[in-house]
C-alpha cells in the first residue's frame, strides 16, 4: 500500500519490482498490481515517490559527492569534457541552456553521462565509475517499471520495452545527468525572471530523480497545481515525458515543472544537488500510439530529440 505526503502524493513502494528481482522471476500478477499502483499516480498526481526500488542509499550519496567533487574544478579543467555547440553529452556550463525558451539560462551546470561516451576517461575514477554503477541499476529497474506499465496501460507485457531495446549503446540517447545549482548571492543579484530550473516538461519516456534535502522543486499535478517535490530520503522521484505521452496516446502525461529559488536565506546559501536517468526511445525507433489513435504524427526518436534539444541550448 501506498502512504501519503503532506501533499498528498503517493509513496509506491517497488520491492516487489526493485532491482532485487530479475525481470523474468517477476510474475504477471504482481506486474501488474504494481503496474496499476503507478499508473493511477501518474494519471492523478503526474508524479510518485518510489522507495524499496534497490538502488542504495550509499551510491546515491557517492554519485552526488563524486559530482560535486567535478564541479568544483576550475573550468579549464572542465573544459575537456564540454558538449560543445551540439550534442547532449559532458560538461554544460552555468546557464547554458534554458529550459523556458521565454526565459533567460538556467542557474545551474550539469554532467550528462553516457556509456558510449569516449570522454568519459578524462573523468576522475570514481566519479566515471558511481556514473556507470548507476546508469546500469538505473536501466534494470526501468526494465521492470515499464513492464508493470505496460500491462497496466493494457498494451501487453513488454511492449514499452520495444522502444528502447537499444539502451547504453550509441543507437540509443539515455542520460546520467548531474546537476548543481549554485548557492543564491546575498545580494540576489540575478537576471529578471531567472530561477534555478525554468518550467518544462522532459521530453523522453521515464525519468527517475533522485534530490539532496535542499528542496525547491515543484511540479504541476493535475489536481493540485503546483505543488512542492518535498525531499523524501531513500525515496526516487518518478514522472514521465513527452516521448511516453505519444506512445500512449496521452494515457500518461508529462507534467511541468520547475524549481525555485529558496525563500529563507539561510536555504539560498545552499547549493542544491539532483541526479536523473533520463530514458528515452531509440533513435530509430517511430514515436507514434500505441492504441492506433492519429494525435501525433509518427516521427522518428532521433528527430523528436534534435528539435527539443535545439530549443533548450542558449
């Protein structure tokens, strides 16, 4: 059973589903109970806690250390890992990108690993390695949350797992991502209509965060509007994107969101730190419904992304 939040947003527990379980000891039954527990999430909230999932505690603080420990550098240093003008993958500098194209660059920088990625040994070892630990535990348990969706959307036990049957190689964009959001100055010296993440909605099929305590996140529910991503430790934030709403003709949504500056101030001295997997199609793979409904029109993964990615580069 699901507990609840101040605000009301369900806490799943995913044992039965973790990365405990391999996919193919997992029976349909439970698939299936689990699968319609996270449907019904996403459909009334857009957004559920997932805990018990299996990914422990100790790499999450790893990854996150490890991280910081890479945005400290001097940007010289960072440098040899820079995405350049194009592409997603490495180093993105402070306010890089905007996330609201109507709204001036992110106050953040960020890290997007990807297995293939032949920059990844310039990393520092351990910060490669919690990369690649995560981005391997992170793809098994999305095995088994799209199978428990999949029977629970009614579309048949794995299908969700045909758009992606290319995950951690070249054919396929999923993302590690690392994030930092600077400490606030005292002064609140930034541009008009700035904030740490402008309001967006991701762009590919499932995403999993996982947060420090710092909070600032909110997210636009259906019922409740916006409504604060309270930190819950041990606990991964899970929503969908755009990439899932197509396939399942707007079955699930992808919801807003956002993340703002702290009121206190002793909260805007902190930085604030998040980490997500962001899964996403094959390249080849045609993004249209599952049920047969003409809402979108088919367009290749690898199209679908370049046009996103193009609007959030400054």
């Amino acid at each position: 059973m699901s507990q609840q939040t101040k605000a009301t947003i369900p806490v799943i527990d995913l044992e039965p589903i973790s990365i405990r379980h391999d996919s193919d000891e997992i029976d349909r039954d439970t698939l299936a109970e689990k699968g319609n527990e996270m449907k019904n999430a996403l459909q009334t909230y857009g957004f559920f806690y997932a805990k018990n999932h299996g990914i422990t505690a100790n790499l999450v603080d790893n990854v996150l250390a490890s991280a910081k420990s890479f945005f400290e550098k001097d940007e010289q240093s960072k440098k040899r890992h820079f995405r350049g003008a194009k592409g997603e993958l490495g180093w993105i500098r402070m306010e890089s990108e905007k996330s609201d194209p109507d709204s001036p660059g992110d106050l953040k920088e960020s890290f997007n690993y990807h297995p293939t990625d032949d920059r990844n040994i310039f990393l520092q070892s351990d910060f490669n390695q919690n990369c690649k630990s995560m981005y391997s535990l992170c793809s098994k348990l999305t095995y088994n949350v799209t199978d428990a969706l999949s029977i629970a959307l009614g579309s048949g036990h794995r299908i969700l797992r045909e758009a992606y049957q290319q995950l951690g190689l070249k054919g396929n964009q999923t993302l590690f991502r690392s994030l930092m959001y600077p400490p606030i100055p005292p002064n609140h010296d930034v541009k008009p209509g700035q904030i740490r993440l402008g309001e967006h909605t991701d762009y590919g099929m499932v995403t999993f965060l996982f947060q420090d305590d710092a909070g600032g996140l909110e997210m636009n529910t259906p019922n409740l509007g916006y409504v604060p991503v309270t930190p819950i430790p041990e606990t991964i934030v899970v929503f969908v994107g755009l990439q899932m709403q197509i396939i399942t003709g707007d079955a699930l949504v992808a919801p807003k969101h956002k993340i703002l500056f702290p009121v206190s101030e002793a909260e805007a001295r902190k930085r604030r730190q998040s980490a997500t997997f962001a899964l996403r199609a094959d390249d080849n793979f045609v993004l249209k419904s599952l049920d047969g409904s003409q809402k979108y029109k088919p367009v290749y993964s690898s199209e679908y992304l370049d046009h996103r990615q193009t609007e959030v580069i400054v």
